[in-house]
C-alpha cells in the first residue's frame, strides 16, 4: 500500500507541476493582450473582452481546466482507493 500511496503522491505533485505552469502560461498570454491586468483580473476573463475574445487565450486557458479537471479525478479515485 505504500508504493501506491507514493505513486500517488508522485502523480499529485506532477500535476501541481503543471497546473502552476499552465497558470503563469495563462497569465502571461493575458498580459500581452492587456498588460494593466492583475492576475485575479486573468481569473475573470469574461470582464475583458479583449481576452474572452482571445483564441490563443481560450486554448491555454482549456488547457488549464483540462489539467485541473485531472487533478480532481485523481483525487477522487484516490478516495475511493482508500
């Protein structure tokens, strides 16, 4: 059960891995299309039409959910491991 639960932990820290990369990813292609915007401002895309509008901005930002969306499926099958 120990090498399941560091499989796990490994997996866990990949994908935090990731998603902290994707985010500044998302952030910065924010920035380029509107560099005044904060990064709680990025969260909010829909208030910048500027962004929402973004093609390139849209991809990353799926990409973002995509990897979050993995996270909270792993999570659940952990707890349904255990």
């Amino acid at each position: 059960m120990a090498d399941l639960e560091k499989f796990m932990a490994d997996i866990e820290a990949v994908l935090e891995h990731m998603i902290a990369q994707q985010r500044a990813k998302v952030v910065d292609v924010a920035l380029d299309i509107l560099p005044h915007l904060t990064p709680e401002d990025v969260k909010n895309p829909q208030e910048s039409p500027e962004i929402a509008e973004d093609a390139t901005f849209n991809f990353e930002d799926g990409m973002l959910a995509g990897l979050m969306s993995a996270r909270m499926a792993l999570r659940s099958q952990i707890f349904n491991v255990y």
